[in-house]
C-alpha cells in the first residue's frame, strides 16, 4: 500500500493528547466523584496509569504488524470474513464513539450556553467543521493540531492559574476513606473514556507517522499529557466544588469555570473556557470519523475514503440527535454500558488479535 | 469562474447560520432581577422579584421621581412557574444571572428550604455567587420592598453589607447556593444563614424613604439563622454569632471589648485571627480541640490603666484570651442545649481524621454532639497600642 500522507512525531503526539483529553475533560469529573467521592482524583490518576496499559496493547499491535492499519491486520490474521466481522465490530465502535461525541457538544450547548437554540444548528455546524477536516485529510487535521495547541495551554493554564486562590484543601479530606472497590470502578470509567478509545490511532500508528520508531513513545506522551490535564481538572473540581456538588453537576468543568473571579474584575469568563473542550472535542469527533470512515472504505476495498465524508456527515448529524433519546438515559449508557462496551472492542479484541497474530507469525516461521 | 461564485454564494448563505441572533437577548428585553424573595403560599410559592429600573439607576439622567427598582410577584405551584408568570405583570422576562441576595421568609424556612433550592441549581442562568438570607420575623417581600439610601438597589445594598460586615464586623455569614447545599447533604455539618430584619413598617417602602435624613425603614442583619438539615429552628444572637464565626474561623477583623482590672473598659480590634479545629478519637470518643490565635490593637481606652507596663499588657492578653475563648463556649454551650445540631463542621473534622470511626458516629451525629469533649485554646497577642499611649483620662482625674 502507498503511503504518501505522513503527519510528524510533534503532531501525533498533540493529536493523541487532544483525543485523550476529548469529552473526557467535561463528563470526567462528575463520574469519578459519584465513585469514589473526596478521592475522585486518586482514581483519576488510577485510571490514568492503567490506560498506560492500553496503549502499551496498541504499541505492541503496531510493532507486530508495522506499514498496515486495524483492519488491515485483522483480516490477515483472520481470513476475509471473520477479519471483516471483526473489523465491523471495530468500525461500528467508531461511528457509535462520534455520534455520542456530537452529542456532548450539543448537549452542552443547549443546557448550559444557549438553551433556547435547537441543538441541530450546533451539531450541524460542528459536522460541517469535521467533514471539512476529513475531506482535507489527515495531514491537514495534524497541522490544526499543532496551530490549536498553543491556544488549549494558554486557555488551560490561565483557568488553572485563576483557580488556584479558590482551593480548600479540606474538601479532599479525608483520603484513604474510600475503599479499593469505588477507586478501581471510578479508574475503569477514566479509561474507558480517556485511553481506550484511543485504539481509532491504530488507523493511523504507525504507517502515516514518518518515524515510526519514535511513534510509540510519542503515543505514550501523548496520552501521558491528556491524563495529565483531566487529573488537574479533576483535582480542581474536587478541591473548589467538593465531590457533592462534583457529582451533581452535570458539566463540573463548566462550573469550575463559573467559579473564576479574582478582584470582582475578571470573572464570568466560562465561556472562553469553553473554547479548550470545543477544540478537544473537534479532534475526538474528527478522529472517531475519519477512523470510521478509512476501516469502512478498507473494508469495501475502497482506495479512497473522502468521498465518503460527506454522505456520512449526514448519517452521524441524524444519528447523534436520536443515540441518547434523553440526558438520563446518556448518563445511564455512559456510566453502566459504555465502560464494557469499550472494554470488549478496544481491549479484548486487539488483545485476540495480537495473541493469534504472535501464533501465527510462530507457525510460519 | 463558477468556482468563484460558487465560494461567493456559500460566502453569503453562511450569513445566515454565523450571525448568531437565534437567541438574541437585547438588554432592553431583559428584567434584570437583583433580588428574589421566596414565601410560603396558600399552594406552592409566593415569589418576589426585585428588578432593576434601568432608566433610574443610570448616572446622569434620572427623573427622579420614579423608583430605581421594581418589586413583582407571583404565586406559583413551583418556583419556576412563578417566575415565568411575572411576565403577566412584568414587561420584560426575568433574567436571573445577575441575582445579588436570595431572601428566604421565616415561615417557609421553618418548613425546609431544600425543595425550593432545587431549581437555582438547576437553571443555567443562576449562577452560584449570590447570598442566601433569611428574613427574621416577617416575609422576604417586605425585605426586598424596602428602599435604601447610599446604594440605590436595595438588593446590591443587602449583598455588600453582609460582605462588609462580615469582613469588618464578623457576626455574619456570607453563604452562596453551593455552600449551603453542601452543608444541608452533609452529615457532619448543619447550615446557618444570616438574619436580615426590617425596621419601620410600611414607611420604608416609598420613595419618601430615602428623600429623609435618617430613613424609617431599614435593613439590617441580626445574627445567624440555625438549621437542622434544612429547616429554621433558631437564632443565634450577635453575641453567640460572633462565636460562630470564631470557631469558623471566618473572622478577618472585629472589635471587641475587655474589661480594665479596676472597672472600665478597653476597646480592641482583632487585626489578625486564626482558628484550627482539629478532631480527635480519645478512647472511643470524639473530641474537639479549638486553638485560636489572635492579634488585637488596642483601640480605645476608658479606664484609669497604664499601658506603659509590660505586665498590663500580659495581664490584657490574658484577659482577652479568657473572653474569646468564653465567647466561643457561649455559643457551642447554646447551641448544643438548645438546638442539638452540629453547625460547627464538628462531624465534618472527625470525618477527616478518622473514617472508620466516623461511620458508627454519624448514626446519631446530633445525639453524639449535644455531649461532646470540647476544649478551646486561646493565644492573643496585643501588638500596638494606637497612636498614644497612656489615655489622657488619668491626668483630668488627678
């Protein structure tokens, strides 16, 4: 296969980090304060460690079968059609994974910012951004990566810098009160929705990236970064809003926000804030998409997959608005369904595919 | 060439979904709310709005007869519903964001104020900076009815006096929304609320109120509201809410009073004031242990005393170390006799120290409390003496 699109070390290494930090920096916090309460960050950096063996999964696939995507993989460790069934499984997971992202985007739109607004103008805004990006291709999406990430850290430090004055360090008291069990179920939602779903990379890790021995530390850094700026989320969320009102709160990070006001002069500044998750949220989007839309096209034997984007584009606006038929349901999927559904497609599968596929390789030899 | 109009054309339908007017809110459509008052009614709520009259409040042209805000209300099975039905009387939709003080009657917060808290949670407009008071001896209309002078909105004249005093003063209690529904899930900690109380009757609710010297209607915080959970069940006085506010530790700065060795007394102000409150488990049973330091200026001297010695001053200190730290007991004593809540965060301490043990005692926290080991330690130290230094009194009287 000709690989002429590569994107360089620096700009998988933002787009991984974007991808983690995704939805994960605006439902996170309250999922991991109804678990495991005043500890929610121990759990937080719990999960952030176990998603290390995620990714360590993922490294491995890629070094077993470097030049090659997922689907390419599987169908050769599998034949054509258990490969292919397999493969769907994994493309479905995609399209599922954009669709509720989309979702979020919308859903906070119109909960917190503008309420009165039907929430099909931002999703259909939002999916027009994303069909743009996957018909300009891969190379464009890494070169937003790099120009955005510059503007996430300033947004991101100038909120934590603000913060700060507000933290009482009692509301993390005490630590060790909550047992093994509430922390381990807290860390297994972090990684289900900060570090596995990072397995859409596999589409692009390591063939597209133009140094591919470096490409496996730089996904870990990656993803070592994102966790790192959920922990701090987390933290701050606990420590400035305590984990009751962590927990209720639909949209903590929102809240924390609210939180800002140093002198009466800089306060109400939420919604530049906003501007981190729309950027983090546009890459999980774009690459839970273009994920699905390059297995799909591999999987039909398609050469190109762009001139699908458009046609899907649609497809995901029509299906983020009926995924969830309420917020309450959302809340149900995300914290009871999601977390074994991303385990079965993003854990159990590769971890099939990569144990046939070390059998296999023995064998020939 | 097609091209060229192809981008020009998308240029232009773009207009359309870019201007972001779909939820356009011009300031002149909006009732900016100041103030809202909830009250018990026959059913549900009695809510009162107070709103700003922009016309009035804008410096320059004001005509000067016309009030500078609006009291509207409206009665509703829920909060929410009273609010949307002030727009039959209001011109303008109530806009919430802006809400300085939420005044809660006495009779509905006998009855539990958590149901009608709900939806200032809820709704995205609120936001959680406001204060939360209770009206003491009347309904939270007649608070917001009342005309101010100095600040022109009455409800901005409520915020910045409990922030002043509670800085300055310290018998008061500035509590936000999340603050306060904090404490009420809490199981190791109860609620308290500042007390707001209106003087004059009907007089204060003209502009004639504030066309005279010395208004007849005021308002004005008297002490602390208790809770149990979520219903009134007491006043702390300013005496005992000052204690409160020790044990807090929420003190920034107060005056207080000593009395001299030979009669008279002694004005000081506390500059600096740190409170640590640390549980313990001792044998199986809970104790407190309060330190306070403290760092007092003379202010005032009306008695015949000489402050030149270094032994008055140690003496003073010890004296004041004996009144704070019975301020303090005063009002654990009080509150443990007579309301039987922890309002102090006691629980919360020994949650934090020892989780284990906690779990057997917050079965009966309130039980456990009304009995607790409490031990107080106060360490005041007297820095400066103002300006002079012995009182001018000593030599007209010799």
């Amino acid at each position: 296969m000709m690989n002429t699109v590569k994107i360089s070390i620096r700009q998988f290494t933002v787009l991984v980090m974007f991808y983690t930090i995704g939805t994960t920096i605006l439902i996170i916090p309250s999922s991991l304060a109804a678990d495991a309460e005043q500890n929610a960050w121990i759990a937080a950096i719990v999960g952030w460690l176990l998603g290390f063996i995620a990714v360590g999964l993922y490294i491995l696939l890629s070094r077993l079968f470097p030049n090659m995507t997922l689907i390419e993989y599987t169908e050769k460790v599998f034949g054509k059609w258990l490969g292919n069934l397999f493969s769907l499984l994994f493309v479905i997971f995609s399209f599922i994974g954009a669709s509720t992202v989309l979702f979020y985007m919308g859903n906070f739109m119109t909960t917190q910012v503008l309420p009165e607004t039907p929430i099909e103008s931002f999703t259909i805004l939002f999916a027009g951004i994303i069909i743009m990006g996957l018909r300009l291709g891969l190379e464009v999406l890494a070169r937003t990566a790099e120009i955005l990430f510059p503007w996430f850290l300033i947004l991101f430090m100038v909120s934590t810098l603000l913060l700060i004055p507000e933290i009482e360090i009692q509301k993390i008291q005490p630590i060790v009160e909550i047992g093994i069990k509430p922390i381990i179920k807290g860390a297994l939602s972090f990684v289900g929705t900060a570090s596995l779903p990072l397995i859409v990379f596999l589409m692009v890790f390591p063939a597209f990236v133009n140094n591919p021995k470096k490409a496996g530390k730089a996904f870990i850094i990656g993803n070592l970064l994102g966790g790192l700026f959920v922990i701090i989320i987390t933290f701050l969320s606990i420590s400035i809003l305590g984990p009751d009102f962590s927990e209720r709160n639909m949209y903590p990070s929102y809240a924390l926000a609210k939180k800002i006001n140093i002198g009466n002069f800089i306060q109400r500044v939420e919604i530049l804030m906003a501007g981190m998750w729309f950027m983090t949220i546009f890459f999980k989007t774009s690459f839970y998409s273009y994920s699905f839309l390059k297995g799909l096209a591999q999987i039909c034997g398609l050469k190109d997959h762009r001139p699908l984007a458009l046609p899907y584009g649609i497809i995901l606006v029509v299906y983020s608005l009926v995924v969830y038929p309420n917020v309450v349901y959302m809340m149900d999927f995300d914290s009871k369904i999601w977390v074994p559904y991303a385990l079965t497609t993003c854990l159990f599968l590769p971890l099939i595919i990569l144990g046939v596929g070390t059998i296999r390789g023995k064998m020939k030899k | 060439m097609a091209r060229k109009l192809f981008v020009f054309i998308s240029c232009l339908l773009l207009l359309f979904p870019l201007t972001g007017c779909w939820n356009r809110r011009e300031l002149n459509e909006l009732g900016i709310s100041v103030g809202i008052g909830i009250d018990k009614a026959e059913k549900g709520y009695r809510v009162s709005v107070q709103v700003v009259n922009p016309g009035e409040v804008t410096a320059g042209k004001t005509s000067g007869n016309r009030t500078p805000i609006t009291l509207y209300e409206a009665t509703g099975d829920t909060i929410f519903e009273a609010i949307r039905k002030i727009t039959t009387i209001s011109p303008r939709v109530i806009y919430l964001a802006h809400l300085r003080v939420l005044v809660i009657g006495e009779s509905l917060a006998r009855e539990g104020i958590e149901k009608p808290l709900d939806h200032f949670s809820r709704d995205h407009e609120v936001r959680t900076d406001f204060f939360i008071v209770i009206a003491k001896g009347s309904t939270a209309k007649d608070v917001l009815k009342v005309l101010t002078p100095i600040e022109k909105i009455p409800a901005n004249k409520l915020y910045l006096s409990l922030e002043t005093s509670q800085k300055v003063w310290a018998p008061t209690a500035t509590v936000t929304l999340d603050e306060l529904m904090t404490d009420i899930i809490s199981e190791g900690k109860s609620p308290v609320l500042s007390a707001v109380k209106v003087t004059g009757g009907v007089e204060g609710q003209s502009q004639k109120n504030v066309e005279k010297i010395d208004p007849s209607g005021r308002l004005k915080y008297t002490g602390l509201a208790v809770f149990r959970e979520d219903k009134l069940i007491g006043w702390l006085n300013e005496k005992e809410s000052k204690g409160y506010s020790y044990i807090r530790d929420k003190v920034r700065n107060t005056v207080g009073t000593l009395v001299c060795p030979e009669g008279g007394k002694i004005g000081v102000e506390v500059t600096r004031s740190k409170t640590q409150v640390t549980g313990k488990m001792n044998n199986g049973k809970p104790q407190i242990n309060i330190e306070i330091r403290m760092e007092e200026n003379i202010g005032e001297v009306e008695c015949q005393i000489d402050l030149t010695k270094r032994k008055t001053i140690e003496d003073l200190e010890k004296s004041a170390e004996q009144k704070v730290a019975a301020i303090m007991l005063g009002t654990i004593h009080k509150v443990q006799k007579s309301f039987k809540v922890d309002i102090f965060g006691f629980g919360e301490e020994i949650h934090r120290v020892d989780p284990t043990a906690w779990k057997t005692l917050k079965q009966n926290w309130d039980e456990q409390f009304t009995h607790l080991d409490i031990n107080v330690k106060a360490d005041v130290q007297i820095r400066r003496i103002g300006t002079v230094s012995n009182s001018f009194h000593k030599k007209e009287e010799e």
